[in-house]
C-alpha cells in the first residue's frame, strides 16, 4: 500500500531553447540541418573506414568508434527537441528523463576516454615512429576502446542515486541461514572453508592457464575468464554472508544492497553467457577439428567474451534500473543471506509489477538464449562422437567435454530455478542461492581439474617448475 509522501509526478516540462514561436521555427530547421548533418557525416566517416583496407589502422579504428559515440550522443538528445520544438506543450516522463540522462552520461564519458585513447595513439606515432606497431597491437587497441565503455559506464554507476525522500528506510536487515547461534557457528566455519578452496581453486586455476604455455588455447583462455568470474560471484556474496554469521544485527544499506544484487545480476549473467561460448568451443573442436584455428581465432575469442561480459551487464542493467526506483516504506526484513532482485520485491510498497515482468522475459531470454546454443552444440557433438569407430577416440572426444557439461549442469540446474520461481522466502530458494553463487563456483576448479589430463599435467609442471619439491618435478617429467 502507497504512503501519502510519495511523489506523485510523472513528468516534467521541459522549458526548451524560447517560447517564441518563430524563433522555434527557425531552431528546428537550424537543429534538422545539424543532426542530418551528423547523421551522414558520421556514417559516411564510418562506411569509409571500413570499406577501405588502407584506413585500417589503430588511428581511424578509433575514429570509427569516436564517429558511432557521436551519432549516438546526438541521436539522444536532438530528436526529442526538434519533436518539442513543434510542439506546444514540451513533457517527458520520468522514467524517460533518467533514461535520457542515462544515454547522455554514458556516450559522453566513454566519448572523454575515448579522446584520451586517441591522444595516446598520437603520442606514440610521433613520438616512437619505430615502435609504433608495437606499442598500439590490435589487441590493445580493442582493450582500449573496451575499456574507454566501462569507464564510461562506471561515470553513469557513480552518479547513479535514488532521491533521498523517495524511501524512508535506508537499510534492510538480512535474516540469514538460520537464527540458531550453534548452527551459526557451524555454518560459519562452513562456508569459510568452502570460500577459501573456492579462491585458492580458482586462483590455482588462473595462474596455471598464464604460466604454463601449452594451455594457451582457447578452451583455456575460457576457462580462466570463467575461473575470474567465479571468484568475483562467490566474492560478492559470501564475506557478507561469513560477517553476518558472526553479527547480531545483519544489516546492509539500500544502495549497498543494490550494489550487490547488481554484482550478483552482472557476474551471473556473464558466466551463463561464457558457458553458451565454451560449449561452441568444443562444437567447433570435436566436429571441425580441421577447422578449429579458423573457426575460433583469437580475435574472435575476446570479442566472445567481451560480449559475455556486455550482455551480463546490460541484463544486469535492465533489472537494477527500475529495482532502484522502487519505495521501501515499512518492511525492511529481506529473508536470505544476500541482497537478490527478487528478494526486494515483497518489501516495496509500490507497483513491482513491471518488475517482476522484466526480471520474467530477461531470465527467460537469457535462459533460452544461452541453454539453446548449449543444447544444439551437444546435440551435435554426441552424434559426432558416436560416428567415431574407435573406442579410445570416443572416449577421448567425451572427457574433453564432461567438464563443461557438469559445470552448465551445476549453475543452471539452481540458476534460473532460482529467477523463475516465485519469492517465499523458502529454504528451497536459499539452497539454489546457495548452489549456483557459493557450491558452484568451488566446484568449477575441481571439476576442470579433476577430469582434465592437460589441466592436471599443466599443474605439475607449474608446481615442478616454482616449488623446490624435487616430487612435483620427477612427475613432472613423467
């Protein structure tokens, strides 16, 4: 139920450039000539980079970006003044006008890094001619126009905030596993032990795939990314929860735990998105071996997983953004160890409606849109597999692929079980939490470890190498 200090505005008004009439007029004609101008300049800029090998160089790469930025920026704003330059009344909802600001924010700050890049690039031309190729490789360029996007995501995140008379509670209270300070304890040393083999796995795991060459593949260069993603979901939850454990009062501020339901949103999502790009790892290895170097190239794997990473956070996005205008007006008792989407809708006192359908169709389209791709690359594998007439073959081609399908089996089995069912605050609820954001992500590095000769020689051969254990390196050998 609504309390009677909630805001009742919908939109704004917006003011504009004058309240002449005339002068609107010739501003929209001034402002259509600007923006088509834009418009074609930009895409013209754009076509001709990439219809031309000559101009294939880091410099007019980042052109090309700095071009689409500023398509985009003008795209965000010019099209609704010159719609408010026609009209007499100028309104736009709220939620219209934060998604504008949104835009604004984002395509601005990626556009000031993306400046800086270009200004580097330039330093290095003039300045190191000679080592030019060098110091601006294809990769970094890609990295550096990756990483000029997440810096401008991170200006939006940093000015991201909910009004401050828009709730009247500023933190939750988590009730946790249990109540029991007995089974508190137990629990405690628990999950400690298990957050402990989870970093020292996954870090095991990582510092394996970068030291020893002979996993410089890209099934490997995945499972490190996936390795990270791992220690960053079991991260977020889990020394909250070790805290909480060992507190009275297990509390946790609103932005603090959208915080963390956003972390949760953006680490999960990405890792379903890596799994769907590992299962087209071993479709394109085990049925076009012939292929493989072709079909999976280098390029095209940081591009696969920087999508993942995309995709992740604007799923995330899609879920924190109207979480984040929710009202919390008198319940504040959030009945899990963490802070999930879904757990929040049941505190808030106003329409979660459409919430809850967007957390719907994005669990449901990321689901099918990952899972399919999974099922479709198996459904092909086993009968590639079972078209092998040798027995060692056979058993050869399935081994490379049991760890990747217990570890798909052991994050969606709990994942979306989670998202698609509804809040009740069950214990079925904290046992598939507690599956697919704590279990799972310990269990990844045994199992790739465990099932994976290359994985576990690789492993030898580092501790060999590092460890003076004269064991490790007479196995090693073997």
């Amino acid at each position: 139920m609504a309390l009677g200090n909630h805001s009742t505005i919908t939109q704004f008004l917006l003011l504009g450039l004058s309240a002449d009439p005339h002068i609107q007029s010739v501003l929209f004609v001034l402002f259509l000539d600007i923006y088509l101008l834009t418009i074609m300049g930009n895409l013209t800029m754009m076509l001709v980079i990439r219809a031309d090998s000559h101009l294939h160089t880091p410099m007019y790469f980042f052109l090309s970006h700095l071009s689409f930025l500023d398509l985009c920026f003008s795209s965000v704003t010019v099209p609704k003044m010159l719609k408010d330059l026609l009209s007499e009344i100028k309104t736009i909802s709220v939620s219209g006008c934060l998604a504008q600001g949104f835009f604004v924010l984002i395509s601005a700050g990626t556009e000031v890094s993306l400046l800086s890049v270009m200004a580097y690039d330039r330093y290095a031309a003039i300045c190191h001619p000679l080592l030019y190729g060098q110091m601006m490789r294809k990769q970094l360029c890609v990295q550096l126009v990756c990483s000029s996007w997440s810096l401008g995501v991170l200006n939006l995140l940093c000015r991201l905030g909910k009004p401050t008379n828009a709730t009247t509670i500023t933190q939750f209270l988590l009730l946790g596993l249990s109540a029991d300070p007995h089974i508190q304890s137990v629990l405690f040393v628990l999950f400690l032990d298990i957050y402990l083999l989870t970093i020292m796995g996954n870090l095991t795991i990582l510092l394996v795939i970068r030291a020893d060459s002979h996993l410089h593949v890209p099934m490997y260069f995945f499972l490190s990314h996936l390795s990270f993603l791992d220690l960053c979901l079991s991260s977020v939850t889990v020394p909250k929860m070790l805290k909480d454990l060992l507190s009275e009062i297990k509390a946790i501020s609103v932005r603090g735990c959208l915080a963390q339901g956003f972390s949760i949103f953006i680490t999960a999502g990405t890792e379903g998105f890596l799994l769907s790009v590992m299962a087209y790892d071993r479709y394109a290895a085990i049925c076009h071996p012939l292929l493989y170097e072709q079909m999976v190239r280098k390029q095209l794997c940081l591009q696969l997983v920087w999508g993942s990473w995309s995709l992740g956070f604007l799923n995330a996005l899609i879920n924190i953004l109207p979480a984040s205008n929710l009202d919390f007006c008198e319940n504040h008792t959030i009945s899990h160890y963490s802070c999930e989407i879904p757990s929040l809708f049941p505190l808030s006192c106003s329409d979660v409606s459409t919430n809850l359908l967007v957390l719907l169709c994005s669990t449901l389209l990321h689901g099918l849109g990952t899972l399919l791709p999974i099922i479709s690359s198996y459904a092909r594998i086993v009968s590639t597999i079972l078209s092998i007439s040798s027995t060692s073959g056979r058993s050869k081609a399935f081994s490379t692929c049991s760890s990747h399908l217990t570890a798909v089996s052991f994050f969606y089995g709990s994942g979306f079980l989670r998202y698609l069912m509804p809040t009740s605050a069950s214990s079925l609820e904290l046992i598939f939490s507690v599956q697919y954001s704590v279990v799972t992500p310990m269990v990844n590095p045994l199992i790739y470890s465990l099932k994976n000769k290359q994985v576990k020689a690789a492993m030898r051969r580092t501790l060999g190498k590092y460890l003076p254990c004269s064991s490790w390196k007479s196995k090693a050998k073997g």
